[in-house]
C-alpha cells in the first residue's frame, strides 16, 4: 500500500483517488479551496440555483465506469441522470430555427432538412459518417490509452481527405470541413459551434474536432438532477465511502524531489507532507512552471502542454414567471461575427428555483479576450442574444450575476478551461501526457491527457490510476 497525495479534488483528480483508494492505497486530497468539484460550481442566492461550469454531461459511460469500479451502488442510484431531448434548439443568424433531437441520427438529418431545406441533413449525415472515421481512429489511443511516450505516434490527422478528382485533397482544419463539405452558412455555424462549447475557435480547430460532434449526436447530451454539482457531490461522497482523506484551505506550494524523483509535496503552510506518489489534479502550468520551463525547452519541438485554452464569461439570470411551454433545455444562439455565439441553459429542475412561478437561466460563451473588471459590457451582449431563446427576458429578469475568467481562476486556479484533446498533422492539439518527465509525479485533470471536459477529465483519473496501479506499461482499461 502506497501513500498518494493529489494536489486538488476537481473532477479528473477526485476520479483517480476513488480508483487509488480501491486498488488499497491511502490517498488524501490537497484542496487550496474550501470545497470540492473545481470547475463544477454551484451559485445560490435567493432560492435560485445555477450551475457555474458545465450544465450537460457527455459521455457518461466514463463516470458509470467510476462507479462500478469503485463501490457497489451504480452511477444511476448515486445521480438522476436523464438525457436532455430536444438535445439543443439552434438559432442562426438569419433567424432560422431547428430543434435537433437527442442521438438521434436519422431525427436530425429529417430536422435539418425540414429546417434549412431539402439536402442539408444528408450532408450533415454524410460529415457524421467521416467524423465516425475519424472517432474509430482516435478514440482508443486519444481518450482510452495513456499519451504513447513519443506523441508522434498521434500526430496524424485522423478526418479522412476527401477526394478531388484522382487525388484526394487533405481537409486540415475545421473551417475547411465546413467549407468544402457543409457549404450552407447555417450547417457550417452548426459544425462550429460544438468546438466552440469547447472553447475551440473553429477557424483555429484541427479537422479531427469533427468528432466532437460526432460524439454529442451519437452517444447523447444528458443533465444530472439538481445541476452538475450533484455529480462533484456523488464522485466526492465516492471518494469518502472510500476513506479518500480531503484537506481543504490547504494549497500545495510545490513537489518535492528526491534524486529525480517526486517524494511529496510542500504545502502553501510550509509543511512538507511525504508520499510515493504525487498526482497533480490542480492546472498544470499554473503549479508546475519550474517543470514546464524545463521539459518544454528540452524538447521543443513537441509542445505538451494544452495551449488552446480560452475563458468564459456565465451569466446568471434569475427570472420571475414560470418556463413557458415547450422551452428547451440548451439553446444555441448563433453569431454573426459582431455577436458572440451563446448557449442558454434552461433546465426544468425544481431544485433551480424558488417556485413554479421563477426561473433560473444561464448564458454562458466562449471569450477571446478577458474582459475588463466585472465583463458587464460583454454580459450585456450576451444577455441580448439570449432573449431569442428566452421569450419577454428583459421584464422576467430580476437579476443577474456574471462570472468572468477571474472567478474561474478562483474556483479552478486557472483563468482559461482547457479542451479535450484532438489529433492533427502536428501533434499541437495534444495536451500534457499523464507520467509527467519527474517519476513518481503524475498529471491528471483538464490540463492533461486525454484533455478538458468532464468526460475527459474523468478518463484522466482512470488512466492515472492505471499507470500507478499497473505501472508505465499500462495499456488503459476501457
Ligand atoms: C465556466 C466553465 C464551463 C465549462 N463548460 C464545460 C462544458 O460545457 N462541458 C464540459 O465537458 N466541460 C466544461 N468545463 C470544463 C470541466 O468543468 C472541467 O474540464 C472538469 O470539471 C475537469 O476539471 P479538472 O479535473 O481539470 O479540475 P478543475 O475543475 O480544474 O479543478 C482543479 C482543482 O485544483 C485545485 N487547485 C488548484 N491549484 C491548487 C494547489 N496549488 N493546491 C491545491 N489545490 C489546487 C482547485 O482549487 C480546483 O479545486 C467548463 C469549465 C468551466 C470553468
């Protein structure tokens, strides 16, 4: 039996510890915060209740496999979990509206075509059909197996080239997909838009975030009752059934080393605290600068740490009047390049609100920049593009609350969230791998492989816990 510390209790480090603590070591969490979940962060105030990160889960065999692998009551009995059909209502610039249903393939070909018009959902089919190609090809080394010691083995753009007479025409960046194969300007706000969730520019996103999509269409959008917090809470209440040890307030400072290797880690207190091993489950660049300098000059060539993270800006809405009928629960507001492209999150859970007769709402969107003191100027923007997801918004509203990158910083340690990792010519998409260049320290969460994003994140814990468990020849388990 080994003594691990991890540094955090966000969701792909609390992942490891419960999976640690089963396979009979003794784990304790360093929390700098006073609570737990990180990024998945609950807002109360006046009866109303917001989810402050994620408000859908995808994916969620990742944390069914947590369950069953680390005590005997399923994912199911710990959550309410229940898919979200309509998975999302987009409206586009020009004002066109289409409803998609959730993971359904043949419901979405029929709704777009109704929508857009006849021939636009066999071309989205016909995309779905390469981004599967291109899941078939990543999905195992990309989000199953640890990072390969040399990453080159990934760096192969995994979207199938699309053939241009004889030859066949290599389609490099998402912006390309949509444009050679969605033409519509609607289908191709459409495509963008599931990178930008991520927080990805499209202009900037690899092909290979085709499957994106890919994944969300098939595997299904689903919300956790009581908000996304009620799974921080279900993964922390995990952990303790397992004698996981949480210390909050209590930040790390630093890893120790030893001739080379990690043999635990200096809290913020100055008190050193021994281990075997150390996973770091807090932002990498933010704790590891004196790492990262180090391995990113040794080798250059091969940036490993997730570079194409962007902000946030939520804002929170509380609202008089009940949800109307036949509201959805996530609208996609699309942009026209002065507006910013918002996703309105309208759950209809009682545990959000005061009464029938109130709302709560979020609009949350992707930032290039950090806005300036409190973001209201850019939170007035977003809040106008939410009104045509939210019939009457302005008189309903009784008020708001914006969180900007700052309070990500707070709840995270780190301004910008990270995306999941994706595959490309250059291996530039790929982020930090789980060993890290110290032996004995280990990355797991966000900032590292498989990358951001709950599901993501939640395959971190796992491959971590695999390689201390099975040790650096671990292959994943999944
Ligand atoms: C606003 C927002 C919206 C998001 N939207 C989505 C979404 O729609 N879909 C999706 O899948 N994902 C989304 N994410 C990302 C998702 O929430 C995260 O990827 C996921 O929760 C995994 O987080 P993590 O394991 O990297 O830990 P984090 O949540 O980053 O937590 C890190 C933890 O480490 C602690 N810590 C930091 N430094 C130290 C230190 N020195 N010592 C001790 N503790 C420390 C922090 O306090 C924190 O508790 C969103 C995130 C945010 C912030």
């Amino acid at each position: 039996m080994g003594r691990i510390v991890v540094i955090g209790a966000g969701l792909g480090a609390m992942a490891a510890a419960a999976r640690l603590a089963v396979a009979g070591h003794a784990v304790t969490v360093y929390e700098r915060t006073s609570t737990y979940g990180g990024a998945v962060g609950r807002f109360e105030r006046e009866g109303f209740a917001f989810d402050t990160g994620p408000g859908l889960l995808h994916l969620p065999a990742v944390y069914r496999d947590l369950f069953v692998k680390t005590g005997k009551k399923p994912l199911e009995e710990c959550v309410g979990l229940s898919q979200v059909d309509p998975a999302a209502r987009h409206v586009f610039a020009d004002g066109t509206r289409v409803d998609l249903p959730n993971a359904s393939r043949a419901g979405t070909v029929a709704a777009l075509d109704a929508a857009l018009g006849a021939g636009a959902g066999e071309r989205w089919g016909d995309f779905l059909v390469r981004a599967r190609e291109a899941w078939d090809r990543t999905r195992r080394p990309l989000l199953e197996e640890p990072q390969p010691a040399d990453p080159k083995a990934l760096a192969r753009e995994p979207y199938p080239a699309l053939k241009a007479g004889l030859l066949r025409r290599p389609t490099r960046t998402l912006a390309q997909v949509g444009e050679r194969e969605l033409r519509d300007p609607r289908l191709v706000a459409l495509l963008d838009s599931y990178a930008e969730a991520y927080g990805f520019p499209a202009s900037a996103a690899p092909a290979s975030a085709a499957v994106l999509p890919y994944m969300e269409q098939t595997f299904g959008s689903w919300y956790v009752a009581g908000g996304m917090r009620a799974l921080a809470d279900a993964v922390y209440e995990r952990c303790r059934e397992r004698r996981v040890e949480f210390v909050f307030g209590a930040a790390v400072a630093d890893v120790l080393t030893e001739g080379g290797r990690a043999v635990g880690v200096r809290l913020e207190s100055g008190e050193p605290v021994e281990a075997d091993h150390v996973v770091a489950g807090a932002p990498v660049p933010a704790l590891y600068r004196e790492h990262v300098v180090a391995w990113e000059r040794a080798d250059e060539e091969w940036p490993r740490f997730q570079r194409h993270a962007t902000g946030r800006l939520t804002v929170l809405l509380a609202l008089r009047g009940a949800r109307e009928k036949g509201a959805v629960h996530r609208t996609v507001v699309h942009g026209d390049g002065d507006r910013p492209t918002v996703t309105v999150l309208r759950p209809d859970d009682p545990a959000l609100r005061p009464d029938a007769e109130h709302e709560s709402v979020t609009v949350s969107a992707r930032l290039d920049l950090v806005p300036e003191e409190d973001g209201a100027e850019l939170a007035d923007a977003l809040v106008e593009a939410a009104a045509a997801a939210v019939p009457r918004l302005a008189e309903r509203l009784l008020w708001r609350e914006v969180r900007t990158p700052e309070d990500v910083r707070a709840a995270t340690g780190s301004a910008e969230v990270p995306g999941p990792a994706l595959a490309d010519a250059r291996g530039e998409w790929l982020p930090a791998p789980n060993l890290s260049p110290v032996p004995g320290l280990y990355f797991a969460g966000g900032w590292s492989h498989p990358g951001g994003g709950l599901a993501h994140a939640g395959m971190s814990g796992a491959l971590v816990a695999g390689l201390i468990v099975e040790g650096a020849e671990f292959r994943g388990s999944q």
